[in-house]
C-alpha cells in the first residue's frame, strides 16, 4: 500500500520520529514521509510509533492510499530528498 505519513510531535521527539520513518519511508518535508510498505511493515511502523509519542500531545496521522498512480502531487519550492528507493 501506498502511504503518507505526517507528523506533528513535541520537538525533542521529532529526531527519534524522523529516524523511525526514514526506515520506512523516502523523506518529502521536515515532518512529511511517502512511500510504498506491505501490511507487515505498516503494522511494525504503526507499532513502533505509538511507543515513541505521547499520544496526549503529539499528533501522528497516516494516510493510506492503494497505490501512488491514484494520488496527484506538486510540489512548491524545494524538495527536501530525492524520491529514489530506501535503502
């Protein structure tokens, strides 16, 4: 499945976050994450994120899209990463 994952977390939070979906995901905007993942790997980071956030404050949210040809995107300005594969 395709997904987007955006983020908004307290700021001493936000270098365990970026970390975890840079594994995951290629890196678009400072707290914006895109890519393809199969069901296991979304269960892993769905999981792995509710461990490292607070869910009384910070805010998480996953879109998920069943493939990136149904979704339209343009971009403004510069892009932070290049959309190559993850390593």
């Amino acid at each position: 499945m395709f997904v987007i994952v955006v983020y908004d977390t307290l700021a001493e939070r936000n270098p365990r976050i970026l970390k975890l979906c840079r594994r995951y995901l290629h890196w678009v905007q400072r707290s914006v994450f895109q890519g393809e993942l199969s069901a296991a790997q979304h269960r892993s980071l769905t999981h792995s994120i509710k461990d490292l956030i607070d869910t009384s404050y910070d805010s998480v949210i996953i879109y998920r899209i069943q493939g990136p040809h149904g979704v339209q995107t343009q971009t403004i300005g510069q892009r932070l990463a290049h959309e190559g594969p993850v390593i």
